[in-house]
C-alpha cells in the first residue's frame, strides 16, 4: 500500500508510521506545488486572493454531500434511541459507522469547522438556515462517547446550531445567527448554554462574538445566562471558585470585562487579584478606574500587590504601588508582598524587591510559612537577597515561620554561604546552645538527613 500511495501521488503523499496508518502529503508538498509561487491560482485564476475561503467552502460541501450521500447507511442506526455509554452496543455501532463510512467522523466534526473558515468571504446564511443539527448530533454522540470513553453522550437533544458553535469556538458563524433571524434564545439548563459552554472551553472568540449579539433584549438573555455561569468555574491556573469576570479578568478579556461591567456585572474579590497574578496590566488599570478596593483578599491569589509580586509583574506592581496599595497587609498562610517577591529575586531579578523596599515595605513584617522574608532568602541560599535584606535592616534573629529563624533555614538547606553572611552579621546560632533541639530543629534534622 505505501509503494502505491507513493507511486500514484508522484512522490507528493505517504502513508503515516502511526499504528493506524493513514495518507499524508509528504512534508512541504502542499507549499511547494500548490501555495508557492502562485501554483493553485495558474490552474483557477478565477480564485483570486480568496482561494483559502472557497478551499474551505468546497470542503464543507463535501463533507455535507458526504453526509447526505451515506445517509440511507448511517440512518438506520439512529432510528431508534442511541445504545447506553460505554455499552458493547454503543462500541459495536461506533466501529461499524467509522469502518463502512471511514470519512464520518471528520465529516460530521469538521463540516462546521470549515464553513466558519470560509464564511469570512463565502456566504453561508443559507448553509446554517437549511442544516439538519440532528444528525450532526446523533453522529458526533455515537462517534465521541466511545473514542473519549464518556459516560454520556456529550450533547442532548435539544442542543441547539448555536451551542455547537460556541463550543467550537466558530465565531464567524455565531455572528450570522441573529441577523438571519434564527433563535437566540438560551435553553435554561446551563448545560446546553452556548454562553457557558464557551466560557467552560475559554472560546473567547465565541464569546466576543455572543457578546456582539447584544440588543436590549438579547443583553438581558445574556445577564440571565451569566447569573447561572455564577456557579463554580476554575481558572486553569487556580484552585478557587470563580465568577465569570474574575476569570475573564485573569484571561485577560479586556473587552468581556467591560461588557460584564456595563451589563450590572458586580465585581467579585478575585478579580483585581486574577488580573494581577496573569500580568495583564490593561485590566489592573480598567479594575483601579471602577473604584475596585485595590486591598481586596481574594482566592487562591490573596490580594493584588501580593500576587504580582508573587508572579514577577513590576509593571502592574509599580501601578499598584502608584494607586496607594497597602504594601505590608499580609495573611497568616501567605505573608506579604515583599516575601512573596523573594523568590522571583533569586531566581529572576532584584527589581521588585528592590521597588517594594524603596517605596517603604517592612522588612520585617511576619506571615507565611517562613516567618519573615529573611527567613525565606536564606532558605533559597541566595547571598545577594539575603545581603540587600540586612542592608535594608532585617532583624537577622527574628523568629517565626517553619525553621524558627533564618539561620535554622539556611543551616537546614545545607548553605553555608548564607549561614557565614548571617554569622557575621550578628545572627546567635542556637545550634550551639547546650540543650535539647527543638521542634523546628528536629524537623530540619530529619529533612536535611533524609536528602
């Protein structure tokens, strides 16, 4: 079979080394012979710079004639409900579909796909207004469950063209929707609400495109489906619960945030910090002008000026610090701005803890695990920080945090260095003190041995 996939294309395709070979232009192949120098436009100059579109518009219609052609085969096996999940009907029917009709699947997950592509110079009002979105349903159901071993069918019958679209994030099609006349309206189950699937996906492509869609009317369906997307919904980079804007603004939705805002959006805690924790600077700003307490305690993040600290921001720290954030609040399990800066100082600049001291941080405020930002330096070994931290006046014998002191973290980490730097600026060793060890030095003992 590959000597005559090689043969027969030229030398221009080959069959794939996967465990399910299938055909593949040989890398370059496509660009070389049809994109470079103008080749696909010798052979139909009627194309113009558009080609990319009609491309797509023809692979659309193929899979939709495909689609249609098969459907005498592939209807038989809907015409009753679909076999249950993970069941050994619902595998025996996916494996005869794909192995009778081996293009289905692409054909019923890409026809979409395509025709959002080419709708950008391809008209497809009438496309969308004629499409049968059951089949597409009961194909993808079929095809989906069993290859993502689901334990249900990821779409219900009474999903609609619109939430499909918005789960695909095929934005150009979603802006065709209302002008066309078609349903706008949200199912109220927030499971088959196209809003809330694309925000579940982050298709903010979809949603800029939804928000668009935005009449008097059609504002106040979207406010109802934000109040049911007001249930838990996770930053992929957090453990918390979040509203919508609190994750749109840590995604850096600028303009998502703005619509929630002028619809009656209340803003959450989280937000600012969000926004602060991801660097998006734009958002920090647009936050500080609504009047959002530049002090507010979310989760996990604590609160801004810690978490852009936490994360390295010097330009949403400095415009922090510029809108009178309270340098030193700090929390009993994260501490404060200037020790979550410490690490980011060791591993990738001085010059946010450098900012933070120069515009007044306590250098020996006390929170966090370490005590205080002494105590955390001289765990990370970093001499330099831990040098700057004495020059700004750290008590070198505060005690406090995990080790008990800094010299108990950094004689626990094994770095001398940093234990002669503390020595000789006056910290007491009470390693040498005659006597039994303490909780904080028998953990150490037990850590440093088990290295």
């Amino acid at each position: 079979m590959a000597r005559y996939v090689r043969s027969s294309s030229k030398g221009l395709a080959e069959l794939t080394r996967s465990s399910e070979p299938t055909v593949q232009f040989i890398h370059e192949s496509v660009r070389d012979y049809l994109l470079k120098e103008d080749g696909l436009l010798r052979h139909w100059p009627e194309l113009g710079d558009d080609f990319q579109c009609f491309s797509h518009d023809r692979l659309k219609c193929l899979c939709q004639d495909y689609l249609n052609t098969e459907s005498a085969f592939w209807g038989t096996f809907f015409e009753d409900a679909l076999p249950r999940p993970m069941s050994d009907e619902a595998s025996h029917t996916s494996l005869v579909l794909t192995t009778r009709l081996p293009l289905l699947e692409y054909a019923s997950r890409n026809m979409l796909y395509h025709a959002n592509k080419a709708a950008r110079k391809v008209p497809q009002q009438d496309f969308l207004r004629n499409l049968a979105i059951r089949p597409l349903l009961l194909i993808n159901n079929i095809i989906l469950a069993v290859k993502d071993k689901a334990v249900s069918y990821p779409y219900q019958p009474d999903t609609t063209l619109l939430y499909m679209l918005a789960e695909k994030n095929l934005a150009n099609l979603i802006r065709l929707i209302c002008p066309m006349g078609m349903d706008f309206d949200f199912p109220g189950d927030g499971r088959h609400n196209p809003f809330i699937v694309a925000f579940d996906h982050a298709c903010w492509g979809a949603i800029h495109a939804l928000l668009r869609l935005d009449s008097s009317q059609r504002a106040q369906t979207i406010m109802k489906s934000l109040e049911q997307a007001r249930a838990v919904k996770r930053l992929p980079w957090g453990e918390g619960n979040f509203t919508m804007i609190a994750w749109a603004a840590g995604n850096g939705q600028e303009h998502f945030v703005r619509h929630l805002i002028d619809h009656g959006a209340g803003i959450d805690p989280n937000a600012l910090p969000a926004a602060s924790f991801a660097g998006h600077e734009d958002i920090v700003q647009l936050l500080l002008n609504l009047g959002t307490d530049i002090n507010a305690h979310g989760e996990p993040f604590g609160t801004a000026v810690y978490a852009a600290a936490q994360q390295h921001h010097e330009r949403v720290l400095r415009l922090l610090l510029d809108n009178g954030v309270v340098i030193d609040g700090s929390s009993a399990d994260q501490g404060s701005a200037l020790q979550a800066a410490v690490l980011p100082a060791v591993s990738k600049g001085l010059a946010n803890l450098d900012l933070l001291l120069e515009r007044g941080a306590n250098v020996n405020v006390q929170g966090g695990n370490f005590g205080n930002a002494l105590q955390e330096a001289s765990y990370w070994g970093s001499e330099v920080v831990v040098q700057m931290l004495l020059d700004r006046g750290a008590n070198v014998d505060a005690e406090g945090g995990e080790y008990g002191s800094a010299i108990q973290a950094a004689h626990c980490k094994g770095h001398d260095g940093v234990v002669k730097l503390l020595l000789e600026a006056g910290a007491t060793d009470k390693r040498n003190e005659i006597g039994p060890p303490t909780v904080s030095e028998l953990s150490c003992m037990i850590r440093y041995e088990g290295h």
